[in-house]
C-alpha cells in the first residue's frame, strides 16, 4: 500500500504549553485510521497541524508527494505562499466537531463553494455533483435549506458532503459527534462507515470506541501529547502494554 | 426531604377542589389603566399648548410643499446618500485594515478612527469646507489641477465632513461585526482551499453586513439628520433653505416645523426600509426580525443598542 500521509516530529506549543512532544505517523491510502485519547491529549491539535489549520512549531506533513505549507529547497523548508497552501488543503478534507456550515448559505450552496470557487466548476456541473453527494449523505431533500433549520446530525452530514465536493486524498475528522446529542450519533456514524467501506482514506479523532473497533484498521492512542500505542484495534483495545493507555481505556469502557 | 415552612393561610382540602372546566379570573391591573390616563392627559396638554400656542399652522402647511423646502430635502437626501456610501465604503477599507496581519496597516486605521470620532463632526465639516486654506490647489500629476475652492464645493465638503466622520464609527462596527462571525467559518473556508480573499469576500463579509444591518440602518437615519450641520456651511440643503425663508418673513417657528415634518418623514421611510432589509437578509432566521410579525412589531421592539 502506498503512503497517502506521513507526519515527522510534529512539535506544538501554546505559549509555554507545549501540546505536541514530536509525533511521527504514517498513513496509507484506503486506511482508516482513529486516534484515541483523553481529553487534552493534544489529538485534536495534532489533526489540525496536519491540515496546517495549526502550524507545527517543529517537524512537518508530508500528503501525498509535497511537504505541506513548505516546499524543500536546497535543503531547508521555504514557506509556501498562501495560495499554494490552500491548494495543498484541499487535498485534505475537514470535518469540524461543531460543523461550520456556513450559515448564509444552503446545503447545496455550503457543497458547490469549494467546487466553484477554488476549483473552478461551473454552477450547473458543481449542483450536479453536490446533488450526487447529498444523495450520498441522505440530505438531499434539505438541499435549499438552511444550516440553522437542520438537526447536528444533518449539519455533519452535509459537512461530510462539503468536505468531499472537493475529492480529497484523505478525510480528517475531528471529534464529528462529539457535539450531538446521542440519538444524532448514529446517522453520522453510519455515513463514516459507508465512506470507510468505499476505500476513502480517513483519519478520525474521536470518543467512540465502539466505532474505531469496527471500522479501523488502525488505532492511535494519545496522552499528554505523545503516541502511546498504536496498532490494531483489537490489540490495542483490548491488551495495550502501556498502563496509562490501559486506565484511559478503563475508563471510557466502563 | 423535610418540609418548607410556607404560610398559606388555610389548607385546602382536596374534597373542595374544583374540576378541571374552572373558571379562570385573571389579575386586574388598575394601575396600568391609572398610569395609562396620565399619559394621554399630558400629551393632550402638550397637542393643545401647541394648537392654540403663537404657531401660523396655515402657514406651515403652505411651506410644507414649497419648490425651495423640496429642492431642499432633495440635498438633504443627496448628500445624506453620497455621505453614507463614503462612510460605508470606508467602514470596510479600515476595518479591514484593522485586522490586517500588518501591524502598519493596523496602525493606520486605529490612527483614521482616532482622528475623526475624537472630533466633532461640526468641527471636521469647517475645516473641510476651508481646506483651500491649507492647500489652495489641488495637483494630482496627470489627473487634476484646478483651485481647491473649485472643487470642494459646500456639497464636497458636506459629503467628505460627514461620510469621513461616519466612517471612522463603522471602521469599529466593520471591525466587530468581522470578529463576532464564528472563527470555525474561516477555518472551514481554508480547509476548502479559499483564499484569504475569497474566505473575506465570499463567507466573512456577507455574514458580516447582516450582523451589522441594524448599525447600519441606524445610520442612515442618523446620517438624513446630521446633513442639517451643512446648513453651517452655506450647503442649500433643507435646513438652510428653510433659515434663509425665515431670515426674511420672520415665520421661524413654523418653517423649523416644516423641517421636522420631512425629517420624521424621511426617518419613517428609513425605518421601514431598514426592516424589510433585515428581512430579507435574515433568511437564514439568525436574526430577530425574521419571524415575519411584521413591520409594527418590529417598530415597537426593545431597542437593542443607542445610536452610534
């Protein structure tokens, strides 16, 4: 399997909080890989430095052939102008904990702007598109409606839809029902075990253990801004070495 | 758990209780209707001093419409429209720049509110209108060259005084609006590949306009009401046609009438203008207005927020 993502020594620090201590990961093409943690792990941030909504104080992304934000010259990282740096993260598509459905617009305006905007498409070929992913997503009947009039479920599905308009190498999801009410989780879920079986590449920050058993090939488990375990579900989950990994996951097991 | 103390004053016993049709008596207020009386026999007091104070109503109503009181609240209209769009369009320039990653920038634009809120708008209008006496010509190489007192007209000088002055207050209102949309709609816009432009253009800016809709109404109408400064600078606007009347025929008191007569006038366009643009612009329901009550409702709301 060829490698979609690989993180070097990503260091992070929030003033003198240092969030990251130098994380290595490497991701294949049609994995689906989930990262565990308690609360203030630094797994939410670690996924934002990926995308470089955060930039990494040291270390550096690699996604699919270029290094993000930087480009390698004579040896040292030059800093990407801004334009080329958007371009690199839209390879990636973000999935927000709490949405960011642009509020001015409806559910089929929120799937064509990247469409059309950054890439290009005509109104009528990005609708087209847009209108197969809703499909997709179970929220085509809501196409002109507005974010405010929808469920949490319905507004993370129609993230989901946004963040694949795009045709992204990989799909990061941070926390993408930490924000629903119980009975919401499900459907989100399921359309994240849809994109799974499909092959799509996915990196999933999240709570629900129940989910990252099943769907992952992998599981990455973070404390204090470190890897502590990482591999096969059930290895993981079940018989992790490191005692920290074993109480966080005493905890949310119970 | 242990029992309040409570004190009612007999215990009712359930034997008594009445079924589920009761009549229901509601609570008199009395002293609404007393406080009610009150208010209506003062503005009685007030509508008769008026009516039967040293006021010629005829000849109010005879100036209402008169060519000169007309002409003049189309230049209150006017200049209240070029100055408003000035303002706005400088609103946004600067405050934009306030939030520039640019600390020059930034430093420009607090220095451009500095400057024009802390001064007043009377003030800025003078020094406007005798700016000649600073630069007697302007010289732009390749552009313009003509005499200062040429081109700033008393009409330049009221649109630049007060479209200035009103911008240096929606610079703030520009700058907060910008800082209270939702930081995750940025973040959402970048992972799609935006541009800063774009993400500015395309998804802060239009959340921005509605968030500062009602600002902007507001001043509108505040705008129609300060263009009566210009009247200081020889600018015909209403105000001044309606002093130069009564400079002749000494009806001072009716002709100010006639003015307050166009200006409510004028501000009630305004406000329902302002509603159904807020209306319209709350599609998404984000704001108050949006839960079609209708107009009348609306106009009789708490007011959120003094003028700015």
């Amino acid at each position: 399997m060829s490698l979609a993502v690989k993180a070097v020594g990503i260091r992070k620090s929030f003033g003198s909080h240092e969030v990251l201590k130098g994380l290595d990961l490497e991701v294949a093409y049609g994995e689906v890989l989930c990262i565990l943690g308690p609360s203030g792990s630094g797994k939410s941030t670690f996924l934002r430095c990926i995308n470089h909504l955060e930039t990494p104080n040291g270390g550096y992304v690699w996604v699919d052939g270029a290094i993000m934000g930087y480009e390698l010259n004579r040896g040292a990282l030059q800093e990407l102008p801004v334009k080329r740096l958007r371009a690199q993260q839209s390879q990636l598509g973000m999935v927000f904990q709490h949405f960011n459905l642009f509020a001015h617009r409806t559910v089929l305006g929120n799937v064509i702007e990247g469409p059309m905007v950054v890439r290009g498409l005509s109104r009528d070929e990005a609708e087209a598109r847009a209108m197969g992913l809703l499909e997709q997503v179970g929220m085509a009947a809501k196409a002109s409606s507005y974010p405010s009039q929808l469920s949490g479920g319905q507004k993370q599905r129609v993230a989901i839809a946004r963040a694949l308009a795009m045709e992204p190498r990989v799909m990061l999801f941070d926390e993408p029902t930490s924000a629903l009410d119980p009975e919401l989780v499900g459907e989100v879920l399921e359309v994240m075990r849809n994109l799974a079986r499909g092959g799509t590449t996915m990196i999933v920050v999240t709570h629900e253990i129940g989910f990252a058993r099943e769907v992952a090939d992998r599981v990455v488990v973070m404390i204090d801004g470190e890897i502590r375990e990482m591999g096969a579900p059930q290895q993981v989950l079940s018989d992790p070495g490191d005692p920290r990994v074993r109480s966080f996951l005493s905890r949310v097991l119970a | 758990m242990p029992h309040l103390p409570h004190s009612s004053p007999a215990a009712l016993p359930l034997i008594d209780l009445p079924g589920p049709d009761v009549t229901v008596r509601r609570l008199r207020h009395p002293g609404r209707w007393v406080s009610g009386g009150i208010v209506l026999l003062l503005l009685a007091v007030i509508g008769r001093a008026f009516a039967v104070g040293q006021i010629q109503w005829t000849v109010v109503g005879q100036f209402l419409t008169a060519g000169v009181i007309v002409t003049g609240f189309g230049w209150t209209v006017l200049i209240s429209a070029c100055a408003l769009a000035l303002g706005v369009a400088l609103g946004f320039a600067f405050g934009i720049m306030r939030l520039s990653e640019n600390p020059i920038l930034r430093f420009a634009a607090w220095l451009y509110v500095w400057v024009f809120r802390g001064t007043p708008v009377l003030l800025q209008l003078l020094i406007w209108f005798n700016i000649a006496l600073v630069f007697p010509r302007l010289y732009i190489p390749g552009l313009i060259d003509e005499r200062m007192v040429d081109v700033v007209t008393p009409f330049v000088a009221a649109v630049l005084g007060l479209g200035v002055n009103e911008g240096s207050y929606l610079t703030e209102v520009v700058r907060g609006g910008i800082g209270s949309v939702d930081r995750g709609q940025k973040e959402a816009a970048h992972t799609l590949g935006m541009t800063p432009g774009q993400t500015m253009r395309r998804i802060i800016l239009p959340q921005t306009v509605r968030l500062i809709l009602p600002v902007l109404g507001n001043s509108a109408i505040g705008m129609l009401k300060f263009s009566s400064l210009a009247a200081t600078i020889a600018m015909g606007e209403m105000l001044n046609a309606a002093q130069r009347i009564y400079f002749i025929n000494g009806a001072v008191i009716e002709l100010l009438f006639v003015c307050a007569v166009w200006y409510l006038a004028g501000t009630t366009v305004l406000s329902i203008g302002q509603y159904y643009l807020e209306r319209h612009f709350g599609r998404d329901a984000a704001t108050a207005t949006s839960d079609r009550r209708g107009f009348w409702a609306w106009a009789r709301r708490p007011a959120a927020r003094g003028e700015a």
